[in-house]
C-alpha cells in the first residue's frame, strides 16, 4: 500500500521549492521618493531604492535581490524602509547613501535571516544612531560596504541580539563604536547572549573604538586593522550590568595602532556597582603598537571577574601604558606567554597589579593579582 503523505509536509515542500524562485529588483535613478516598481516576476524596475525594498518586502515567499544600473549618491529624506524578509542588496561599489540626521538602514527579526548587504557607501551620517544595523536578524553577510561617519555618530554596523552575522572587509572612518555587536538585557536575549558571529579583514579608522563586543559571546575578530582611535581599538564591555561581560571571543591577527586608548581592554558600561564576566578570550597574534594606553587592558574592578583569558604570540611594543595590565582582585588564571614581542613600552612589560612590579612573594599562601 502506498505510504501517504501528510498534508503539512506537502505544504511546506512546496513553499521551501517556491522560496527558491529569486526575484531581482533594478534600481534606475537616485532619487528617494516613495516610487515604485513594474515588471513580473523575476525581473521587476524600480524607480527608487525605497520602492524596492517595499516591493522585496512584500513578497515574503521569495528570496529577493535588489542591484542598481545607476551610479552616484541617493540623498535620503527619511529612513529607508526596514528590510523584513531575505534579500540581498548589491551597490557593486557603484552607488553611495547619504542619510544624514537619522538611521539608515535596518533589517529587522527571523524574516530577514539570510539577508545581505555588499558594496554599498553610506555617508553623512550624523544623528547618535547607526547608519547599519541587524536586529534579531541571523546568518546574515556584510561585506564591501564603505562607511563614513561623523566624530560623534553611532556605530556603522549594529549588531544587537542576532546570531552568526558575518562582517567583512568594510572599510570605516569615524563613528562612536565603529563596528559594534551587542546584546541587550531583554527577553529572550538575556536567557541566551551567544552570537557566533565573525567581524574580519575590515579597516576602521577615527571613531571611538575600532570593534566592541558588549555582552557578545563566541565572537571571531580577525585580521582587521584599526587606526587612530580615540578610545580602545578593540573593546569587550557589558551591555548592562549583571554577570553577562564579553567571554569566549577569539581576537587575532589583528593590528590596532596609534589610538588614544589601549589597543585591546575590557571595561565596564557606565557608573555605579556593576557586575561583569569576561573569561576565556583568547588574545593572539595582535599587532598592538604604539597606542597611548596599554596594549592589552584587562581590569577586574568592583564586580568585574577577568579569568582564564589567553594572551599569546603578540607584538605589542611602543606603547605609552603597560604592554599587558591586568589590574584588580577580581582576576584570575588569565595566562600571558609566549608574546613575540613585548618591548618598547612606557610601562612595564607585564603589570600584574596596575601598580608597578610585583615582588616574589616566598612560601605563597595567599591569593595576590592574577592569583599569584
């Protein structure tokens, strides 16, 4: 007797077959009024970016592409539309945004998983918020995009509460927290900060930190070069108080030079007690040279715990800090060894308390900095 079928099962076969119909949506002209789209499907012409977005939007069955056969700058008079379904916007290096005082660009829950953004400009940015960001979107690619920001703007890229969005070779100037992942103290987020994103082989210049991961857990940060910050190149922090610090992060090869803060620190998020994780990162391969801070920062005051962190193969030499300083009681089997080169510094090589070289301490019975 032949096997049936269950009803649902059909349905859903024949929406994962439909889904993979992709419709792509051209872009002629760089205005940005409400506009619209003609055509059928899967080709369809649009007469704004905004247009195509709605249209992409609107057809929540198909993976939509949107590309442009115009080149220059669409001056935005309000925020586009929030991408809400899977679609892939490609500028080829082509077409720039010029958004001014208000967010971008935002692509926003499970509808928009699978999304990507490449080789698109965004400039003029100067309201706080960001120019960027993936809300509750995972899986998501950005990449080839060019960002220039104002001194005092949000971030380029905001990524809060998603999971494995990738961030590559975007090139940023400016901004607050240049590219920046984090988790926000709202349910569900809270009951599960894992991220498993990856941000490599971009180039961030000016801003106040380079890359910050604020409770961003499972993070790979590699290959990027960060220049001229006027805070940490590189900073795991706290979203909000609570023990939910920045654990478990991977940062290599990496090179973070001539910024005003230390190339790699952990710090908390603001005023008051505050209460923070930041375990078993790993710190390798760096280049973190000639910053005015030092070149790993690793404090563990008040509530803050810094444990079983990893700080290894770096060069790390003409700093105006300390190469390695690991202050606070709160600090715990963080392993410093085998550094290629530690040298050059205005401070010690390796500061284990924040307070100068620490003595030998014979027949040790007692817990002193890093558990020595």
């Amino acid at each position: 007797m032949p096997t049936k079928i269950p009803k649902f099962i059909l349905i859903a076969l024949a929406l994962i077959c439909f889904r993979a119909q992709a419709d792509t949506y051209t872009v002629t002209t760089l205005g940005d009024a409400a506009g619209s789209c003609t055509g059928a499907s899967p080709n369809f012409s649009c007469t704004t970016l905004r247009a195509a977005i709605d249209e992409a939007n609107a057809t929540i069955a198909v993976d939509d592409t949107i590309v442009f056969n115009v080149s220059g700058t669409i001056t935005l008079l309000s925020t586009l539309p929030t991408v809400t379904d899977t679609v892939v916007i490609n500028g080829s290096n082509v077409v720039s945004i010029a958004s001014g005082a208000f967010e971008t660009l935002t692509f926003e829950d499970p509808e928009a998983d699978n999304s990507q953004l490449l080789n698109l400009g965004f400039t003029g940015t100067v309201d706080p918020a960001s120019t960027v960001r993936v809300n509750g979107a995972s899986n998501m690619l950005l990449q080839g995009n060019t960002f220039v920001m104002g001194a005092t703007t949000g971030s380029a890229i905001l990524v809060s509460n998603s999971d494995n969005v990738t961030t590559n070779n975007n090139h940023v100037s400016g901004g607050v927290y240049s590219i920046n992942y984090y988790n926000t103290a709202s349910s569900p987020y809270l009951a599960s900060p894992a991220y498993n994103g990856t941000i490599t082989n971009n180039t961030v210049t000016g801003g106040s930190s380079g890359i910050a991961l604020f409770t961003a857990d499972n993070i790979l940060v590699d290959g990027n070069t960060i220049t001229n910050s006027t805070g940490s190149g590189i900073r795991l922090g706290m979203q909000f108080d609570g023990p939910y610090g920045s654990s478990n992060n991977t940062i290599t090869n990496n090179t973070v030079t001539g910024g005003s803060g230390a190339g790699v620190s952990v710090t908390g998020y603001g005023g008051g007690v505050q209460m923070g994780v930041f375990n078993n990162n790993l710190i390798r391969g760096n280049t973190l040279t000639n910053n005015s801070g030092s070149g790993v920062l690793l404090p563990s005051t008040g509530l803050i715990q810094t444990n079983g962190n990893v700080i290894t193969g770096n060069v790390i030499t003409g700093n105006r800090g300390d190469g390695v300083n690991i202050t606070g009681t709160n600090a715990a089997n963080n392993i410093i060894y085998a550094n290629s080169n530690i040298s050059g510094n205005l401070g010690l090589g390796v500061d284990l308390a924040g307070n100068g070289v620490t003595p030998n301490d014979a027949g040790d019975v007692d817990t002193g900095p890093n558990g020595v």
